[in-house]
C-alpha cells in the first residue's frame, strides 16, 4: 500500500516544479518574439512594412471593439460550425472503420482524397452552389477532418486486447467492445487531434472568408485593410486571427484535461 503512495505522491511533488518551468519557458519564447519582431521594425525589413508592436497595438485599441468584435464573433461562429461537423464526421467514420472493417480502405481513400485536394479549388464551387457563409463552414470543416480521422482511428486501435476479449468472453459483439473499451481508450488521441484541428478549422474558416460572399468576419476586414494600405490594422486583423486559434487550442486542451485526468498524470511522470 505505501508504494503507489509514494509514486502519487511524487508526481504532485513534481508539478508545480514542473508547471513553473513550462511558464518560464513560454514567457520567455514570447518575449524573444516580441523582441525580434520589435528589432525587425526598427532596422526597416520589408521596406519598412513591419510596424511595431507598440504601433500594432495602439491601432488595435483605437479600432476597438466595434470593429474587431463583430468580425471576430462571425469568424468564430463560422469556425465553431465547420469544428463541430468535420469532427462529428470523422469521428463518426472512425467508430465505423471499427464496426464494419471492410469499408476502411474506401474510407481512408476519401480521407486521403479529401486531405490532398485544393479546398481552394473546392471553395469557389460551393459558393456558387450554397452560397452564403456555406464555404466558410464547409472549408473549417474539411481542414480538420482529415487530422481527427487519423488520431480517432489510432486511439481505437490502441485499446487494450486483454479487455476486448474480456468483453468478447462475456458475449459483447463489436458495439460493446467499441463504446466499453475502444471509445475510452481512444480519448487521448482524439483529444490530441482535436488540438490541432481547433486552429486549423479558423484558418479554414478565414480562408473561405476570402473567397467572398460574406461582408463580415476576420477575413473580410484583413482584406479591407490590405486594400487600404493599413498595414498597422491588417497585422493586427492577423493578430485577432492567431488569438482566436489559441482560443480554440486552449478550450479543447482545458477539455482534454477534465475528460482524461489521467493522461496529464502520465505526462509528469
């Protein structure tokens, strides 16, 4: 009994040491961000078309809410959508890969086909199509199915055979074994896919933006900046753009840290 006592005990001992070493870390990668970003502004790389990041920030504040928050509220609604049905997706193929294996090979050319192709291409024929914020969605959607595919499958394959035939022992088909084993042992590796795939559904959601047919979002006001020459204002569009990715990173990981507890205990091991 004292044994596992000690180890628990030894892995909290550890986290704070190890929680505060991350955050040095990071803080000082942004700072020497920063810091270069500031010295190639001020030795006028580009043709002086870096602003600085005190410039950036100063145009941020006096653009304000009015203009960034409603674009940033659609650009989010839009990659919200195409997050939740390009998941729901892949994830809903992967667990039928495990019901019905035959169909792999069929679903995993469409997941390569779909992952291969130009969605750019594909952008232009679903506005003329559906019109509307339809690419928008459909663009967040596809930039993310192909990566939570894979990691689903992964994770179901990665469940522990002892239990599988514990299940099959006990008389449990494969719907038993998918949703009493495979479905909780594949929870880090879907979550692991979800963090990439939050920030790659608002640059798909951004890129459809471009395509036009919208008048609002993140996309549109970075365009109307490049075409007014406001360089200040389209980096700081570009600014509004990546913290809305580390948004959706960062609430996908918080999730992944309530649903599997047991993953991050690992990690500090």
């Amino acid at each position: 009994m004292s044994a596992p006592a000690v180890t628990t005990g030894g892995v909290r001992g550890r986290l704070p040491g190890w929680v505060g070493l991350d955050r040095v870390a990071g803080s000082l990668g942004v700072a020497a961000l920063i810091a270069l970003w500031w010295a190639l502004a001020a030795a006028g790389v580009a043709g002086g078309t870096i602003p600085t990041p005190w410039l950036v920030l100063s145009t941020m504040w006096s653009d304000g809410w009015a203009l960034y928050g409603p674009n940033f509220q659609v650009t989010a609604a839009g990659a919200l959508q195409g997050f939740l049905w390009g998941n729901a997706l892949a994830i809903g193929i992967a667990a039928l890969i495990m019901l019905v294996p035959r169909i792999e090979p069929l679903a995993t050319q469409l997941a390569i086909l779909s992952y291969c192709t130009p969605l750019l291409a594909l952008g232009p024929i679903i506005l003329v199509v559906f019109g509307g914020r339809m690419p928008t969605v459909f663009l967040a959607a596809m930039y993310c199915f192909f990566t939570t595919m894979v990691g689903a499958v992964s994770g179901l394959r990665s469940a522990d055979p002892a239990s599988l035939d514990l299940v099959r022992a006990y008389g449990g088909g494969r719907w038993q074994q998918l949703y009493r084993v495979q479905a909780i042992a594949a929870l880090p590796n879907t979550f692991a896919a979800l963090k990439i795939a939050a920030p790659s559904a608002v640059l798909g959601a951004i890129i459809g933006e471009y395509l036009g047919g919208v008048d609002s979002g993140i996309g549109v006001a970075l365009t109307a900046a490049q075409n007014a020459y406001n360089v200040p204002r389209t980096w700081g569009m570009a600014l509004a753009a990546a913290a809305l990715a580390g948004l959706g990173f960062a609430v996908v990981a918080v999730a992944a840290r309530l649903i599997t507890p047991w993953t991050s205990a690992q990690e500090n091991r």
